[in-house]
C-alpha cells in the first residue's frame, strides 16, 4: 500500500508542479484554491448537513446573514447523496442566490427521506423477494418527481459555482463525470441539473439506472445510461482537487501569487456521511458461506455496495492526505467522517423518525468530536492531538474562507 500512495502522491506532486498559471487575461482570484467535497451516503447525508449548517453560520457571524456555502468554494463536489446536497447549494433561485440554505437541508431529509425510502417497501417479504431477483427495492418515483420540480430546467452551466458530479455509465463501463466547466465547453455535458442528481443517486439495488439524452452543437444525439457516482468515486475529494487543478492549468482559474501551484495553496474540506468501520459486522468466517445472492443482500445489508463504498472514500482520504502530509500543509486538508456508526445509522435506507433524528444528533455530535486524520501506516483515522475540536476547526476554516473572499472582493 505504502508503494502505490507514493505513486500517486508523487504523480499528483507533478502535476500541480506544472501548474503555473499560464499569462493570460484571465482575472487573478486570491491565495488558496478552495474545495469542498460531500460523500455518497443515502440519508446519512443528514450528517454532513450538519457539519455545512455550523460553516454556514460561522461564515454569516463574519460576513453577514446573506453568507451563503457557495460564495466561499471554487469547487463543490459531490456524489450521490452528495450530489443532491451539492446541487441544492448551488442551484441559483430566482434572485441568483442559493436555492438552499445549508440549515435547510437537514429538513430537506427529515421531510422527505420517508417518501424516498418508504417502510412499508423496505419491510415488505415479497417485495424483498421481487428485489433479490428483478427489480430494484425503491421504484425511485417519488425522488424523481421531487427532484425534477426542485431544479426545474436548470442545467450544469448555471450553478452558483464550480461543481463537479460523478455518475457511471453501465453501457459504456466508464465513470462520466459531469461539471459546469465541461458544460459550459460542450453542449452535450450541459445536462439537467436534475438528470444528473438522478443518476448520481441512481444506487444499483436501491434504485433503476437512470437513462436521459443530450445534443451537441451540431444536433448529434448523446444518450445516458447511469447509475450511483458512488461506484466511480464514492469519495469525490481526489476529483475535484483534479478539476481545479485543470482550470488552473488552462488559465481558466488563476492565483494572484503566480508560483507554481502545490498543496499549501489548496484549501480543502471534506465530508464523510459515517461509516460502520469500528462495528465489523461482517467476517471471513461468515462470508465463505455466501453465495452470489448473500453479497447483495444480507440480512438487510447489502456488502458489495457497503465494502466498495467504504473502501473508495478510504483511498481517496489515503491519498489526499499523502499529498498534503508530504508537503507538510496537512492543516489545508480537513476531513469530518463519522466511523462508529452501528445498526440503522449505518443504513442507506432506514427513514424511520427516530433513525432520522438519530442522524442529526450524530451530525452535532460530530462537531464536538476531536479533529482526526488518517494513519499513513495503518490506513486507519486518528485522533490528532493540539488540534482540537471539528468545531474549532471548522471556525479556523471559516476565517480562512472569509479572508480569502475578501482579498478577492478588494482585488
């Protein structure tokens, strides 16, 4: 493992060593790239809004109470959950702000998760049965409607900011990654803002693939057929951070301190939706007995999707945080994941009151809990001493946010 994080950390180092900003008539901006990215996780993105409603608010005690997520990032990026959350931010409402409020999309979950994800098709046998062998367990209607009349006709070129959605496409086998820079280059990646949430959600057993079209400038038809960003790139952290060093290096986006770009100059949080790492609810023992079927779905459970979720999100934080460790600059770098999560918190699905309540006092909770960061040796977070709390360092982050949105106000 430790070969293949110095591979990559050393193929990142240079690339952002070639970064210097080409001399074009492109506006200077300020000191640090800024980057926010939100993982895949069905309703444990509850978690996470709590964490953006805490930003959020320090920000407006800086900046005023019309602060919004979007006016502070150069990037958002997000993945399933992640994604809808990523859209709501910066979607732009009919005075060209966000359509949402970072406090509102907690909400957003309690009001309409048990709708998503109705008990009465999660509990029921035979359904179960109809999912283990054609079907998937939710028919997806109700986020399909919901979606469609939130965003409405808006597409990937009019968000408030940068953003940056994977999905993966089941005709092509490949991961199609969606943002409002390539949109706004090629008219065929300029989808629906809505097509694209659907898909990056569209989870494989939760929910049906996802099949839109796009044209090009030339009327050429581009089809579609995606599902969950989350089997791509369930931790979407590593793609942003390469999006932004695109621009850069297309002088699309430019520093007013024209050195060549490195981690020390990147300003990076991410957020987790919580893990059941520390539960180790499944064995070797156990599943040597399974069969095909069983590592779909286990009691509930669904391993394939739980294994290959965790285990992206854990590489991508490995070596994000190989990249920013090398160089020293591992403030910078800022991730917020819960991974003690047990029984229905650690669902997709679970949209019971008290399971939706209990994710919201986890997302507070979380913020009391000290900064932590991942073990290059073990693979496993830890506790960082002298760093304090999320909470207190989310206050740092706000500051740094607010003055480098200031300097490029003034600039």
């Amino acid at each position: 493992m430790k070969m293949k994080q110095l591979t990559l950390t050393l193929t990142l180092l240079t690339i952002l060593s070639l970064l210097q900003p080409p001399m074009t008539n492109a506006l200077s901006r300020g000191r640090l790239a800024t980057v926010l990215s939100i993982d895949g996780g069905g309703i444990r993105g509850i978690i996470p809004s709590a964490i953006l409603t805490f930003l959020e608010a320090k920000l407006q005690e800086l900046d005023g109470p019309n602060a919004r997520i979007t006016d502070y990032f150069d990037i958002v990026a997000g993945t399933s959950t992640g994604g809808l959350i990523t859209s709501m931010l910066t979607a732009p409402n009919k005075d060209k702000r966000s359509l949402y409020s970072a406090k509102d999309i907690a909400n957003f979950y309690l009001e309409h998760s048990p709708q998503i994800f109705p008990e009465s098709r999660r509990k029921n046998v035979v359904r179960s049965l109809r999912n283990l062998f054609g079907g998937p367990k939710y028919d997806g209607q109700y986020l399909q409607s919901l979606v469609k009349r939130i965003l409405g006709n808006l597409t990937m070129e009019q968000t408030l900011t940068n953003v940056v959605i994977p999905t993966f496409d089941i005709k092509r086998l490949q991961p199609i990654i969606f943002s409002t820079t390539d949109a706004k280059a090629n008219v065929s990646k300029n989808a629906l803002l809505s097509d694209v949430c659907l898909s990056t959600s569209a989870a494989p057993t939760f929910f049906p693939p996802h099949y839109f079209e796009t044209k090009d400038s030339q009327g050429n038809k581009h089809t579609f057929n995606l599902v969950d960003g989350a089997v791509a790139a369930n931790n979407p952290t590593l793609v942003a951070i390469i999006y932004i060093s695109k621009q850069i290096l297309t002088g699309q986006f430019q520093l007013v301190d024209l050195r060549p770009m490195d981690s020390n100059r990147m300003l990076v949080l991410s957020l987790g939706t919580g893990t059941a790492k520390f539960e180790e609810k499944y064995s070797a023992a156990a599943a040597s007995r399974w069969g095909l079927l069983a590592w779909v779905y286990n009691n509930g459970a669904t391993p394939l999707l739980d294994i290959y979720g965790d285990a992206s999100s854990d590489m991508v934080d490995i070596h994000v945080s190989t990249l920013f460790q090398s160089l020293h600059s591992e403030t910078n770098y800022l991730r917020i994941q819960e991974d003690t999560l047990t029984g229905d918190a650690a669902s997709l699905d679970v949209a019971t009151t008290k399971n939706l309540q209990d994710l919201v006092q986890i997302g507070n909770n979380l913020l009391k809990k000290p900064v932590s960061r991942v073990n290059l040796e073990t693979g496993r977070s830890e506790i960082v001493r002298g760093e304090g709390t999320n909470e207190e360092a989310l206050v740092q982050f706000a500051k740094l946010l607010s003055d480098e949105r200031k300097l490029r106000l003034a600039n």
